[in-house]
C-alpha cells in the first residue's frame, strides 16, 4: 500500500515498546511505502544507543523543525503532548499516541489553536478502542446517549499517579475508579488512552459523560480486557439501542502496550499519511 507523491518525513517521539515497534516498521518497511523515518527523541537518550542509527537519533525537541518532518508521531507520554504539542505543530502534523491529554482542556484548546494557525491536522490514534467509527456515527447522528469504557488487567499493568498509586493491591478485582474519563486522566495517563479516544469519538458526551472505569484483577496476568458499553434514547416501544463488545488483548506481564494494539497504532500511522491535512482533531 505505497502512498501516493513524495515519501512522508516521520519522527517519532518515544522509544517504549510501541516506539520501538513503530521506529522498526519505518526502517524496514517505510521506504516502500513512502515513508521517510527522520528522527527518534526519547527523554532516556540512552535507550536509543546500540539500536537507532547516531543519524536518526534527535537530542532535543527544539530541534526538530531542523528535521523537516511532514508528521510527528508521539507515544511517550502525555506531558510532552501537553509541553510541546503546540510547538510540534508548528512544524507538522501530529500525531498523538497519549489521548489523555486532552483531558486538560487547556491542552485542547491550544492544540485546536495551533492546528489552525499553522494549517497542520492534529490525528489521535484510536488505540485499543474497539467500533471507533460507529461511536462516532451515532454520536454525530444524535443516537447516543451514554458511553462507559472499563479496562482491566493485572496491577503490574498500571502506571497510576496521585490517589490511585496509593491504593492498596487487590485481593483479587478492584474497581479503582469508576466515574467521568476527565476524572480519570491525570491520575493514569498511560492506562486511560482508551477511554480518552472514546470521549474524542463521541463529542456530545465527551471527557465529561464518557464514563470510565479502571479494575485490576489478578487473574489477568497476560491480556488486557476492554469493554465498551453504549446506549441509545428510549425508541417508541420505551426499549433503548445497546451494544456492549468485550475486547481481550494478550499482554506481556506487566506491559502498557497489548500486542493488538501495537498493529492498530501502525494501521492508525498509515491511515493518517494518507488522509488531507486538515486543521483540526481527528481519530484515525
């Protein structure tokens, strides 16, 4: 599937497993398909050593318009998203691996700004959100009318900040938070991106009505399990439309990242490249 013109300049920020996997893909397989890997930052430089050509590796993010990148690819975390967002688009595209960011309503809004003062499209990939697009047809067609995404896995899974990183480990499932995404967010930025892409899916509910709930269960040593529950009004005979899909996506003990998600981010990368760079926020 080559794309179309000149090759698109990638960098990618983060270099976790899904950096990796994604800085290895471009490598090996960009140049077929129109994909020009231009840089690598990571906050730990050192991890690059040994594996990501001395060439490719960006020391500082200030640097990066020196780069020429036409797309920035961010899965580090979502503070860089959060300190450095605007400024990437000022550059390029972006392409944003950490949706809960955008929990921060002061994020958004300098994103939306930035997209439209330099013309530069802001992309959040969908994750491990399972139906992305048919949320967002209901949604846009006024036929949604509540959204609760739960995710569970092993504790070792979760890397939770605040109030959450002191709650006790389970005896065997715990709900550690149940309630709106926005709540959610700050407190596990790196466990909450699936939720967050549900409320960006379904903007009439948003970070505020999605509901969002996070369990730890010890028996799900190896997989992460999401469900996505959605209802609709009530129609003539009082019963609601309702979809309820369980997701499970082998994990590595203790990993962020599932392995099916690692493929839906390269699908998401590819997608993007391929879709007109309008100002902007955009699932893909």
């Amino acid at each position: 599937m080559a794309l179309h013109g000149t090759p698109r300049r990638v960098g990618v920020l983060g270099y976790g497993r899904l950096g990796q996997s994604l800085v290895s893909r471009l490598l090996a397989q960009g140049p077929e398909l129109g994909l020009e890997l231009v840089f690598v930052w990571n906050r730990d430089p050192g991890r690059m050593a040994g594996t990501v050509p001395l060439s490719l590796q960006l020391q500082s993010l200030a640097a990066l318009g020196e780069r020429h990148p036409d797309l920035v690819v961010e899965v580090a975390h979502p503070k860089i998203i959060q300190d450095s967002g605007a400024q990437i688009l000022r550059h390029a595209n972006l392409l944003v691996g950490s949706p809960s960011a955008l929990a921060d309503q002061a994020t958004e809004q300098q994103l939306l700004e930035a997209s439209h003062r330099w013309d530069h499209a802001v992309f959040v990939a969908r994750g491990a959100l399972w139906g992305t697009e048919d949320i967002a047809r209901l949604d846009a067609a006024g036929g949604l009318q509540s959204l609760r995404v739960t995710m569970a896995t092993h504790p070792d899974g979760f890397r939770l900040e605040g109030p959450l990183a002191a709650a006790q480990r389970p005896a065997s499932r715990t709900v550690l938070y149940e309630g709106p995404v926005r709540g959610l967010c700050p407190f596990a930025p790196r466990n909450s991106n699936t939720m967050a892409a549900a409320a960006l899916a379904a903007p009439s509910l948003g970070f505020d009505r999605v509901i969002g709930v996070l369990v730890a269960d010890l028996s799900l040593t190896d997989m992460h399990v999401v469900e996505v529950e959605l209802s609709g009004p009530p129609g003539p005979g009082g019963r609601s439309f309702a979809v309820h899909t369980r997701r499970e996506n082998p994990a590595e003990p203790g990993a962020v990242t599932g392995s099916a998600t690692v493929t839906a981010f390269w699908r998401s990368l590819l997608g993007c490249c391929q879709l007109p760079s309008s100002a902007g926020i955009h699932l893909c």
